[in-house]
C-alpha cells in the first residue's frame, strides 16, 4: 500500500506537530523551572541577599508577571493549534476515501488517531473555554485541560515507535516521504 502526503497534507501535520510541541515546552517550564513558588523564592533569596525583603505573596505575584509574557505565547500558538486542528479535521474528512484500513495494524493506527484527535479537541475547547467561555466553570475547564494533555505523551512514544518500525521494516523512507514528499 503506498502512502502518498501531499503538501497540505504534511504543512498541516508539521504546523501541530511543532505547535503542540511548542504548548508542551511552555508546560513544562511552567511546571518546572518557571513554576511560581520556585521563582518566588529564587526572588526573595536574592532581595534578601541585597537587605530587601517581601512577602512570599508578594514574590509569587512578581512570579506570575515573570512568566506572563510565555504563558501568552503557550495562549497564541494554542490559537494557531486550534486553527490547523479544524484545517487538519476538514481536511481529512474530504480525504478519507484516501484511506481505508485493511490489516489490524492499519485499523489500530487509525484507532490511534480517532483517539488523539478526541483529545486533542477536548483539550483546543477547554482552553478556549477559560479564555472566552464564563467563569464559574473556569475551575472545571482548567481541571480536564490539564488532565487531557496526559495522552500527549503516551501518543508521542506510540508514534515514534510506529515511524521506527515503518522505518526499518515495511515503509522504508516514511519520514523522507513526509518531509520532502512522494517521489513521482
């Protein structure tokens, strides 16, 4: 079976791909070493060490404004991410005559995919939720925002491993294919 990626179809692939790569980079260094309790105290240590003192709400507020600025761009790429999520949704559905699973590895990887673009979604509109939908559910969208990010990682690791065995087995050339193109 040979697998053809047009151009659209590996712009929009490599556009969510490094978007959602660049959200999960803003969540790490957020949880990390953005986390606002840790550059509190990094900003106390080092006021005290000049014989300034503030409060620990106090440095957890300047903390905040610290990390603002990439908090707002974790906002603006999930804005993009949203806008090449529905790209990605329309496009596949016009081409999905293009794609009919024959063996179970092939049932299984579109599985896969129904699944993370599930999560994906649910994830695109709970943050839009916190930012445009009303208040008294921001707790509740936040909580499933979070949690919904965790098939990130287990996705990740299926899909390299399923690009390494393609690789060295059966689809010889899939990443060239999706970088550069089919050859014709």
């Amino acid at each position: 079976m040979k697998t053809t990626h047009s151009f659209t179809d590996r712009f929009l692939h490599w556009v969510l791909a490094f978007t959602i790569l660049f959200i999960l980079l803003t969540v790490f260094l957020r949880l990390n070493w953005m986390e606002k309790n840790h550059v509190a105290t990094i900003l106390t240590d080092k006021l005290s060490s000049i014989d300034i003192s503030i409060s620990k709400e106090q440095a957890i507020k300047i903390a905040k404004e610290i990390r603002r600025p990439m908090f707002d761009w974790h906002i603006y790429v999930g804005y993009v991410t949203t806008v090449i999520f529905v790209l990605r949704i329309f496009y596949n559905s016009l081409h999905k005559n293009l794609y009919d699973p024959k063996t179970s590895q092939e049932k299984f990887q579109l599985w896969v995919y129904r699944v993370f673009y599930i999560f994906l979604g649910i994830t695109l509109i709970t943050g839009l939720y916190m930012e445009f939908g009303p208040d008294f559910l921001n707790d509740l969208s936040e909580e499933i925002h979070k949690l919904t990010l965790y098939y990130i990682i287990p996705f990740l690791i299926l899909h390299f491993t399923g690009i390494l065995i393609a690789e060295f087995t059966s689809k010889k050339g899939i990443v060239s294919k999706m970088i550069g193109g089919d050859d014709k």
